[in-house]
C-alpha cells in the first residue's frame, strides 16, 4: 500500500490532542491525515507499519534536480508478524518453553510496581516467536501470515558467498521507548532458557553488546549481571526462582571501534616496526574480542544504534551531494565485517538490530530512506506521540504574514527562496553565504529564545517545583560556519589569534645605547575572549566559570566518543564528552547548559530530557532527516500515568524549522503565550540527611531448612474466611420463558418456578476430602515432589522429600482442620462450598504464609531469602520526577512525599512529621519508587506488594506501614504476608526489629505510632 506526499501539499494541520492512548497497551487509535486537505481524523485500531522515502519524477527526458515527492509505503513482514504475534498470544504463547512463558508472562503482570511499555513487551514476543518457532522450524496450530521467503528477509548475506549469511532481527523503537530494557529482557530469556536446559543451542550462554561510542558503552553497562544498579534487578526483569538460572550466562558491552583488524606490527598492546604477524586470523579475533566469551559457543549480539551497521551496496568516495561518506562507510563496513568474522570463528545464533531510524542513508547505494529488509517490530515517532511516550511536537500554525504556511514552518526553504538567484534554486549544493542566513534566520531565533525565556520563567516561579533544571534550546545548522556565526552572536564568546613577539639573540643591531633589540614572531596563540552576546544575554552569554551555550564541536567529539586503540583522545574532547553526557543532569558538568549549537543531529547517546525547543537552520528534505532531529528533542522527563486517564500527561517541546509532516502536533501561534507544562517536582534523597537513612532486605522467598520436619502456625493469627453466598449463589430458581420484551426476559410462561442447587456434589463430596487436598497442596508448595524442589535451602534429595511429606502431612491437616473449624465463616451454606476452587487457594495462601518451624522443638527459624545482586535496599536511591502534587518533608531522608488522588499519603506524611515533633519516631520515608516490596501469592499467582511508608520508632523498631479503607481479599492476602515478611526478617535479625501496621484513617496516625512505640 503505498500514497504519496507531494512537496507543496497544504500544511498539515494539527491535533488538539495527539495522546489517545495507553503506553501499556497496544494503539487502538491513530490519527490519519488527508493530504489533499492536510486535515486530521481520529481512527480506530493500529496504524501499520511503514515508512517514507524519496522518488524522482520524470518529465519527458528532463529529470527534476530536486526530489518531487515522498512515498510511503507499509511494510508487510511487520504488518504479518504482528498478527502471527496476536494470535501466538491468544494461545498462550503455544510452542514456547516453560521458562519463556512463565518470563512473559511475569512481564505483563498487572501489578508491576515498574510496568513496561506495550512497545517492550511486543518487540521482546516477536523475537521469541521467531527465533523459538519460526526460525527452529517449529509451526502452531493457527495458520502463520509469514512465509518461508518472508524469513529469507532476515539473512544478511556477505559478497563472499563461502561465509556463512547473519541472521539479522530489526527491532525499530522510537527514541526514548525503552531499548535498553529491550536488550535486558532478551538477555535474560536466553540465559534463563540456557540454564535451564544447558543443551538447547538456541540460547546463547554469551551476549555480545555492541554500540558506536563510549558514552552509549557506558549507559549500556546495566545489561552487565555483575553490576550493582543492573536492569534486571531496577526493573524486576526476572523471577526469584530463575536468578540462578540467569546468573549462569555473561555480557559483553564494546562498541564498533574494536572491531577494526589489528595491525600486524602490533603485539601485546604495543607497536614495534620489526614485528610483522600477518593478517589477524578469525580465531585470533574472537580471543581478542570476546575473551573468555570465545569458549561459550554461538552467542546472540544485541547492536545498538544498528542503523550504523549496514553493508555498504557499493563504496563511492563521495554521493550526488558531493559530501564524503568516508567515515560513515568505513564506520559500517568495520561493524559489519568484524561481525563476520565472529559468525566465521564462533558463531553468531543471531543478531537483534535496535534503532529508532533503520534506513538506508543517502549514498549507500540502496534507495535512501529505505529500510533495513530485516525489520520485523515496528514502533515508530509517531505511535510513541499517540501513546504518550515521547513529548509532543509544538510547531507554528499561524503569524502574523497571513500566510496559509507560516514562515517559521519550512525557513530553510524561506530563506533560499529570499536569497538566491531564480537559476540557483533549483541546485542542491547551492546555499546562501552564512551572514546572509544567519540574517534571516535571526527573527526566528529571538521568537523561540523568548520562548525559551518564558518557559524557563515560569519553571523559575512555579511555587510547587523542585525541579529547578533549566530548559535546553538546540540550534541545528547546516554547516561548521553558520554554527560559528550562529554561536558567537548567542554566546558572545569568540576565539582571538594573539602573536606575540620574542627577542630574537641569534639576530645582529648596530649597537648603540639605544638600539632596540631584534624581535621575532612566535607561533600565534589563541584566546577566548568574552563579550556580550546578542540574543537574551542575560541567559546565554558566556562568562568566566559560566558556560550556558554549548558549541558541539563533531570531531572533537567523535574523537572523545571514541575507543580506537589508535586514537588518543585529548583532555579537552573528554571534557566536551562528558559536558554533552551530562546535560539536564543535577550536579554534573552539562547542568546549566540552556543552549546547545550544533551540526548535523546531535550525538547517538543524547539523552536529555529537559529539551523545549529546537530550531533547523537547515535543508530538511526528508522525513527520516526531520525524524532524527526531531527525536532529539523528544525523551520524557516524567513517566507517572494520570490517575483518571490511564494516559502519560501531555510534555511539550516547540520547534520551528523542522518540517515534518504526517506526525500528530499540537498547534501553537507564534505570538501567544506558550501553554505551561506540567510543573515537574524532583523528588529525591538529600545528602545531608544520610541520617534519615533507612535499609531494607530486598526478600524475593522464604527457608524452611528444616531438620525434624517440625512446624507450627498460630491459627488466630491467620485472617479468617467467609463464604459469599450473596456473590455466588448457592441455588437457581429456572421457569419456562415466553421471550423477551423490550430487552427484558419475559418469565410468563406455563409451569412453576423450579430450584436447581448442588446437592449433587454435596452427595458426593466430604469436607474430610477437601481438607485433605488443601493439606496435600500446602505440603506440595512447601517441599515440592520427586519432579520439583521448590525449597532451594532444603536437601535436594528426593528420598528426602519423599520422607518430608509424610512427616509434615499429619501436622498440616491438623493445622487445616482448626483453621476450618475456627476461622472460616460459612454463613448458613453447606461447609462442602470451601471445596471452590477460589476458597480452596485462600486456605492454603493464608495456611502457606502462616506455617513456620516450630522452634520450640528445636528448628531453625524462618529466614529470608534475599535477591542475589541486590540484597539490601535503601532511601539513598530514591530520585525521580513527578507533576504530581508533594509535601514537603523534614523528618525524611527522601525531601518530599507525592500524593495520589485520595491525598492520604500527604495527611499521613504530615501526621507522621508530628510524631517526629512528640518523641515517638524518628523519621520514615514513603514507598515510593523506593524498591521495596513484598512478594505473596494470590489466587494461584505471584504477585508483588508496596506498602505506603516505613516509620523508624523511638525505640528503634521499623514500621511497615500500610493505609487502607475498606479490605478486599487480596488486600488480605498481602497483609498475611507482610505478617510473613516481618516474621522472617527478625529472625534474620540484621537490621534491627520490624513490625507491621494497618491504619484506617491517617488522621489518627500519629496516636497509633504513640501506641506502637510504648
């Protein structure tokens, strides 16, 4: 399916409001735009995948010098997988592994403290489905919408038809939409699958991660399993169960520059001129590259940024444009042949290509803006806007020329048209002089810096925002001397020669007394020299110890960025490195910086989140170009969902001089005052309240190291049960129905009401029987059977386990009966009703949390187990941004409390302060993106619990506290397992004494911590 854009289409017109959907959920909606009359309208379901690229129009034998239109068109292999993954779903991920199920579906659970984003969860199904069935070989029972020669796409076949082809898997994923996360849950599929079955080849045991710069190696050190602060511990990506599993395969991060061969005059690091070991052999390579990774078979290489990594269709030294493509040909054809090599010696089971903008580039000798044939997920721009994911573009709609396109929308175009010859026009590679643009450009520039100017006004004075970061203005030029000229009237800073002269003693005088002494003239030097710039000056001039306007500099950069074992990098460019690293960030080098002048598009591994405008001085004749600068812009800064909505809360950033077309925008007239986004507050650990610091265990289960097999459970402790005949009625009354009147059935009808019930099953069932099975469930969860050992402290022996269950069965039944004898209420029905299934798994959660050893008889107590990578937790950690409303703390080490709707965590937080101010406590901290939770089963299911605060007593005992109205069951269920939890902990006994606590109304908080205390 195909449609075209014509490059003088009517402008686009924008959206009230581009957000429609959830980012937890597959689209629903899109908006589709008329390009005959640029109108938008709201349809129903997904927009396919597709994309834009450039055709030449013909006319007669005279070929236009300047592309006439863009195509778009989808992309069926995505649009086909898509529906093989719908339908793979639905039936429950037929034909994957036991250890793949049990991993999505953890992904997708409802309770998650850290949901992930539908665009994850799809992009990780679709690798899963094609490599465990698709590509084995393997078929489901549902006819597949992709064909052999579909898959055919996905090998990357070198020239030399004697190498083996790369299997290749294109994930595009929009700036900002999570691909680290993406790389994490692939890497823990595959190790989880490889540990669990050591023999299956299709999961690899050694991920190689690979990027094009060092600070994208540096961001992507969280995949690493040995890192404190990894993804799969921050983003709960794996089980309890199969850490171990998870633990048993190992990561690599490098980037492409390691790639290149080695020199044959180098040996141990070193270079000597005498030294010539020839060409480096495959083998060689793989030991060099991959290290101890070499022993561990076929591995599975995650490419980052992967629109680098293509084979190069032929190698011009330069394109039609006349701009060398030296660098970014030799860039791909390092990266693509070192993965050769690894696929030649080791092996590569297959690559997964991760990029926002997987297109072939002008010059690479495939169609430009075409893309990879090996994409097989798609989430691009403009479903990351509809979804909420990235901020939404702002562009003018209006001013004050009346002009139907406003002036700032194409000013590239603009300016050509008001300062080049009618002959020149028409020629790509001609361009006005760089005063001359800068000339017109500069209306432009005022407008949107005031824009700025506002923006960071209203941050300044808005009273509920801890986020005091100032907003960042980027400038894209189209060349290194407008970004000089373009710099230097912003920043006022310009760089001076200054020669200097030295007396020369080798040079002859004609003596005398006064005779002057014979200079000669040094080398010239440079200075900067510090003025006043013209555009806001008072916001970004530079001055000495005040940077706020950043010049990028692409070769220093690229040379920071980096780790060519031949090349050194200067202080100065891992100066700028880390300037550009940082940007946004509190307390780093790039904090204050609030412009950024630049060329090109700016860095891969951007990822500053406080951008709010951008202006293109530039030819934008693309989409794909508009996209890439664009989606600079457009990374988040806050992730919290509107309670009422569902839907992330509408970011903003303005843009002028970008384009594009065909992406949802909000409309804005140049001469209005910017709408406000929501005030972000910074909540955070503060330093100088470390003593406010309060640790937690990070439990994931629970030991019963049993030695007697002796256990105990206090029966009026357990929260008790109650049969609901009122929700599932115990009898049916039926009579002949007529039909139906106006919807209703109509129960006329000849014959009496008859009563239908379940004396049937009570016939035929025991309440002796039904306590049996609960009894036999409990044991079975608690050491497992001859086929699972689900205790990993208990002796793994199944004679051994054997043996523990005959032992425990007798003490359990006992503990079953007098739980149903004591605490289970059946309101006049028949007891033969616990035998449901939903009061059946109540009895044996509740009887499960509550059994421990009984010490009394000698065993060891009840003990935590905590995650491996991440034992304890702690309030330091604690630092993100919210538009919700907070209170200010002082008793806290986290500095403020965000409420939600119901605004009990504030009443509480202020009640808790006032217990600091009585003597009973000492501080506490709010659960609140703090990582502690308590895991609990419910109705068959693990789940994950966050109760709302901890409070340290007076007496140095730590609170869990929760705040709850009314209680449904599983709020029962996740209080008799904190029960659990506190039981287990101070066994432990190595952080102090816990306690938890239900309060009903945070108004009498403060009286219940007196209580507690004493």
């Amino acid at each position: 399916m195909t449609a075209n854009l014509p490059n003088n289409q009517l402008p686009i017109q924008p959206v009230e409001r581009p957000i429609l959907c959830s980012p937890y959920a597959e689209p629903g909606e899109h908006w589709v735009y008329d390009i005959s009359t640029g109108e938008a309208q709201r349809m129903a379901g997904r927009r396919p995948a597709s994309y834009w690229f450039k055709t030449e129009r013909a006319f007669g034998n005279q070929q236009m010098a300047l592309f006439a239109e863009e195509t778009r068109e989808d992309i069926p292999l995505i649009n086909n997988l898509r529906e093989d993954i719908r339908r793979w779903c639905k039936s429950d991920y037929e034909g994957a592994t036991e250890i793949t199920k049990e991993l999505l579906h953890y992904w997708q659970r409802p309770d998650r403290p850290r949901k992930l984003f539908f665009c994850q969860v799809e992009a990780v199904e679709t690798i899963l489905y094609l490599n465990e069935i698709r590509l084995s070989g393997r078929h489901t029972r549902f006819k597949s919408s992709v064909t052999e020669d579909d898959l055919l796409k996905l090998r990357d076949a070198p020239g030399d038809s004697a190498l083996t082809p790369l299997t290749r898997l294109g994930l595009k994923m929009a700036t900002g939409s999570g691909k680290t996360v993406v790389m994490a849950m692939l890497i823990a599929w595959s190790f989880c699958n490889r540990g669990k079955v050591a023999s299956d080849e299709r999961f690899p045991a050694a991920v190689l991660v690979t990027c094009p710069n060092l600070t994208i190696k540096e961001r992507l050190q969280v995949l690493r399993l040995e890192v404190p602060n990894n993804y799969y511990t921050d983003f709960d990506l794996v089980p309890t169960r199969l850490r171990e599993l998870l633990a048993r395969g190992k990561v690599m991060v490098t980037n492409w520059h390691l790639f290149a061969p080695e020199s044959e005059h180098v040996e141990g690091g070193k270079s000597y001129a005498v030294v010539n070991k020839g060409a480096e052999s495959p083998q060689a390579f793989a030991r060099r590259v991959l290290g101890d990774l070499a022993e561990r078979g076929k591995i599975m290489v995650l490419n980052d940024e992967a629109h680098h990594a293509w084979r190069p269709h032929y190698t011009p030294e330069e394109d039609q444009t006349g701009q060398s493509l030296k660098e970014e040909l030799e860039e791909a054809t390092v990266w693509i042949n070192g993965l050769d090599t690894l696929n030649r010696s080791v092996g590569i089971h297959f690559c997964v290509d991760l990029s926002a903008t997987p297109f072939y580039l002008s010059g690479s000798g495939y169609i430009e803006g075409s893309p990879f044939p090996w994409l097989v997920s798609d989430f691009s721009l403009v479903d990351s806007i509809e979804s909420g994911i990235v901020k939404i573009p702002r562009l003018p709609v209006s001013d004050t020329t009346g002009r139907p396109e406003p002036k700032y929308f194409r000013l590239w175009r603009y300016i050509n048209e008001n300062n080049l010859q009618p002959a020149e026009k028409g020629n790509r590679n001609r361009r006005p002089k760089p005063d001359a643009i800068y000339r017109e450009a500069e209306p432009a520039l005022r407008t949107l810096a005031g824009q700025w100017v506002e923006r960071f006004e209203q941050l300044e004075n808005a009273s509920n925002a801890q986020d005091k970061t100032p907003p960042v203005l980027i400038i894209i030029c189209d060349n290194t001397d407008l970004a000089e000229i373009v710099y230097r009237n912003i920043s006022g800073e310009e760089v001076q020669e200054v020669i200097q002269e030295e007396v020369d003693p080798d040079a002859e005088n004609d003596g005398g007394e006064e005779a002057k002494p014979v200079t000669k003239a040094k080398k010239p030097k440079t200075k900067t020299v510090y003025g006043t710039g013209k555009i806001f000056p008072e916001h970004f001039s530079n001055r000495v110890g005040f940077t706020p306007t950043l010049r990028i500099d692409s070769k220093l950069l690229a040379q920071a960025e980096s780790e060519d074992p031949n090349t050194s990098r200067q202080e100065n460019a891992e100066r700028l490195r880390q300037i550009v690293a940082t940007v946004g960030k509190p307390g780093q080098p790039g904090e204050q910086v609030r412009c950024v002048v630049s060329v090109a598009m700016l860095n891969e591994g951007w990822d500053a989140n406080n951008v709010t405008h951008i202006l293109g001085i530039r030819a934008f004749d693309s989409q794909l170009l508009c996209e890439q600068v664009v989606g600079r812009g457009l990374r988040r800064m806050d992730y919290v969902p509107d309670p009422d909505t569902g839907l992330l809360t509408e970011e903003y950033v303005d843009i002028y001089g970008v384009p594009f077309s065909l992406i949802p925008y909000k409309g804005r007239d140049t001469g209005s005052p910017p709408p406000q986004d929501q005030p972000k507050n910074h909540v955070r650990a503060l330093d100088e309240r470390s003593d406010f610091e309060i640790r937690f265990p990070q439990v994931e289960g629970y030991a019963f190291a049993l030695k007697r097999n002796l256990i105990t459970a206090d029966i009026t402790k357990v929260t008790p049960l109650a049969i609901e005949p009122e929700i599932e009625p115990t009898s049916v009354f039926v009579k002949p129905r007529v039909g139906y009147q106006i919807g209703v059935p109509n129960l006329v009808g000849p014959g009496q009401f008859e009563e239908q019930d379940r004396s049937r099953y009570y016939q035929s069932t025991h309440l002796q029987t039904i306590e049996f099975e609960i009894a036999r469930q409990v044991v079975l969860l608690m050491v497992g059977d001859h086929q699972q050992d689900i205790n990993p402290v208990a002796n793994s022996d199944p004679r051994l386990r054997l043996q523990s269950r005959h032992q425990l069965f007798p003490q359990v039944l006992r503990l079953v009966h007098e739980y149903v004898e004591h605490k289970v209420s059946f309101r006049g029905v028949d007891p033969r009703e616990l035998g449901q299934q939903k009061y059946f798994q109540r009895v044996v959660e509740r009887l499960l949390s509550a059994i421990r050893p009984d010490e009394s008889q000698g065993e060891p107590p009840l003990l935590p187990i905590l995650n491996r990578y991440s034992p304890l937790g702690s309030t330091a950690g604690v630092d993100f941004k919210t538009t919700k409303p907070v209170f200010m703390t002082q008793y806290s080490h986290i500095n403020a409390v965000a409420a939600d709707t119901a605004r009990w965590e504030q009443s509480a937080a202020f009640r808790l302060e006032q217990a600091v101010h009585q003597g009973t406590a000492r501080f506490y901290a709010r659960n609140d993106q703090l990582g502690f939770t308590i895991p609990y089963e419910f109705m068959g299911g693990s789940h994950i619990y966050e109760p709302d605060f901890l409070i340290h007593l007076a007496n140095e005992v730590t609170i869990i506290l929760e705040i709850k109205g009314l209680e449904d069951e599983q709020d029962r269920a996740k209080h008799q397992a904190a029960q659990r939890w506190v039981t287990a902990v101070n066994h432990w006994g190595k952080l102090g004494r816990w306690q938890f606590h239900v309060n009903r109304d945070p108004q009498m908080l403060s009286q219940e911590v007196r209580f507690l205390c004493q």
